[in-house]
C-alpha cells in the first residue's frame, strides 16, 4: 500500500473515532485536524474538563479564537 494511501486511510479512521467516543461539544473542529500541537492542546483541555467533573465546550477551547493578522487589517 503506497505510504499517502496508508496515512489518508489512519487519519480517517481517527477522525471517526472521535466521533464514536467523545460528544459532539468535544471533538475538535475541522481546523485542528491536521494539526498536532493544537489536537494535543484541544484533548487536553477535554481531559480537564472530565477530571474537573464539568462539561466541556468550544469556549473553553482556546484554539477556535480568531488570531490577528496585521495584513488582514486592510479588510476591516
């Protein structure tokens, strides 16, 4: 099996996996998916959350916050 084929098909299954054992507040949005620094923050802050016996939502999730960009400024 070609490499990308592999990984394509390991990733997918992971996503789905998400989908299967954590509500729908706690899987992470589509922009952290191919990120693992952010996946590793987001799961964190889920685990957290359980430990602390509250429900976990995006809001307590720090990486959906829109960032700055001063190039985007022009667009305001």
């Amino acid at each position: 099996m070609p490499w990308p084929l592999h990984e394509a098909i390991t990733q997918g299954l992971s996503i789905l996996s998400w989908f299967e054992h954590y509500s729908e507040e706690e899987v992470p949005h589509e922009n952290l998916w191919d990120d693992a620094e952010g996946l590793e923050q987001h799961f964190a802050a889920v685990k957290a959350s359980r430990d602390d016996g509250r429900s976990f939502s995006k809001a307590d999730d720090e990486e959906d916050e829109m960032l700055g960009n001063d190039l985007a400024g022009v667009f305001k």
